[in-house]
C-alpha cells in the first residue's frame, strides 16, 4: 500500500492507519455454516495477540522455523502476519520434524509430534473455540492467546531481506521484500485496486492460495472472502454468495 512497505506486516500496518474499520477477512466454512468477518483492527489485534504469545511465551526469535499445519483459514492468516511481525519464518506444509516450532490443526496433530519444539493446535472449531480437552504435548492457542497483550513491538526490527515464507516442504525461502513484491504483482495482474474484494477457495499449500487468499488484497488495500468448502455449494448459491459480499474478483479451483 505504500511505498515503504517490505513486509506483510508492514502491509497490515498501512492498512490500519488507512482505514481500520473496513473489511479485511471475511471467512466461510460451508461445511459448519459458519462466518467470521474481521475488520482490519480487529485482524491487527489478533496478529498482535499472536505475535506476543510467539515472542513471549513460545520464546521464538527471528529466523526461527515455525511449520504451519493449517488450511485456508482466517486463523492461519493471523499466523502468517504475527511470523512476518516476529521474524519468524513460516513454513507453510513444512516438515515439524525439521522446525523450532509447529502450529497444528486438529487433523494435522500426530505428524506435528514429530516438532520437538513448542507445539500449539488450534481446534479451527467455529468462534475460536478452544478443545473440549487439550491435547497431549501441546499448547491450546485458544487458551493461550486472549490474555496476550493487544499492542506488540519486536524485541529486535525484523529485517526485510530475511527469509519469512516458505511454502511446501523444500521450497524456496522467501524474504519480506520478495513477499510484499510478489504480492504486489499479483495484485496488478488480478486487476485489484483499493476497495477490491477477492473471493478465494484455494487452499492455502501453494503460493497461489496464500496470494489470493490474503497477501495480494492487503498488498492492494482490498480484502478477501475466505471459503473454505465451497464446493458444498451450488453455482446458484456461489453467485448469491459473490452478490451479498459484493465480490469483484475471484480465484477458484477448476471443477473436477
């Protein structure tokens, strides 16, 4: 969004001192029914929250592996943002075995035992609810993560030209510089301008789904409709879908 912008959580940044109140992330599981739509402040107040428990409590500092086992899901961007604020690289399907720390899903907690660093799962149960129990070897970041402070400064600035992301196991590590461009690009090619608002059912494990489904809208001052699930429902009502949220682009997988 501007000029000086390196990181993603930079980009997350501009956009709260642009326009906090609009839209950022608006997040469909049609397989529960649920909604979730996030402000840019409130988005911001959980990248924070997050940020802190990743400095404070979890101890990560910059340059640290954190293999993130998650889905395309308005949690997960709230980890890929609270990483890009710390330092921390995301590793995104990176192997827990090879990590400092994992973030798992529920369907993701036996190979994330294989980290033998901290570990934290994340039910990805409607509301952010917490386990009804937690499990065995991890930290439940619902539990965790609202008495986190709501402001959050690194211990150290985050350099820009440090490797961030990595999407799949073995891929390459990208810098904040090359995030922020990439995204960018992205932004310009999807023909996104402020305002926009991208409807993404891609699945977060490759570049594609990542940019669409978070880092090109910020990079664009728009926002995203996150679905998860979507082929649940008929073109019928993906076209109501894309008239109520006011949709203006979308990024779907091929059908079949």
């Amino acid at each position: 969004m501007n000029a000086t912008d390196h990181t993603p959580a930079d980009l997350l940044r501009s956009a709260l001192a642009a326009d906090p109140a609009r839209p950022l992330v608006t997040f469909y599981d049609d397989a529960t029914g649920e909604r979730v739509e996030l402000s840019v402040a409130t988005f911001a107040n959980w990248v924070a929250k997050t940020a802190n428990l990743l400095q404070g409590d979890l101890a990560a500092e910059p340059g640290d592996r954190l293999a993130l086992l998650l889905p395309a899901h308005w949690q997960s961007a709230v980890w890929l943002l609270a990483c890009s604020s710390t330092g921390v690289v995301a590793e995104v399907g990176g192997d827990p075995a090879a990590a400092d720390l994992v973030v798992s899903g529920p369907e993701t907690l036996d190979a994330a035992r294989a980290c033998s660093g901290e570990r934290v799962a994340l039910s990805l149960r409607p509301l952010g609810a917490r386990f009804p129990q937690v499990p065995q070897g991890f930290i439940d970041y619902a539990v965790e993560v609202p008495a986190q402070g709501d402001r959050f400064a690194p211990f150290a600035p985050v350099d820009p030209s440090a490797p961030a992301l990595v999407v799949g196991a073995g891929g390459p590590a990208l810098s904040g510089t090359e995030v922020v461009e990439r995204a960018r690009a992205d932004a310009a090619r999807r023909g996104l301008e402020p305002g926009a608002r991208l409807l993404s059912s891609l699945p977060y494990d490759t570049w594609d789904g990542l940019s669409a489904g978070l880092l090109a809208p910020l990079a664009a001052g728009g926002s995203v409709v996150l679905c998860r699930n979507l082929d649940r429902l008929s073109p019928a009502e993906v076209d109501q879908r894309r008239a109520t949220e006011r949709v203006t682009a979308m990024a779907t997988a091929p059908a079949g």
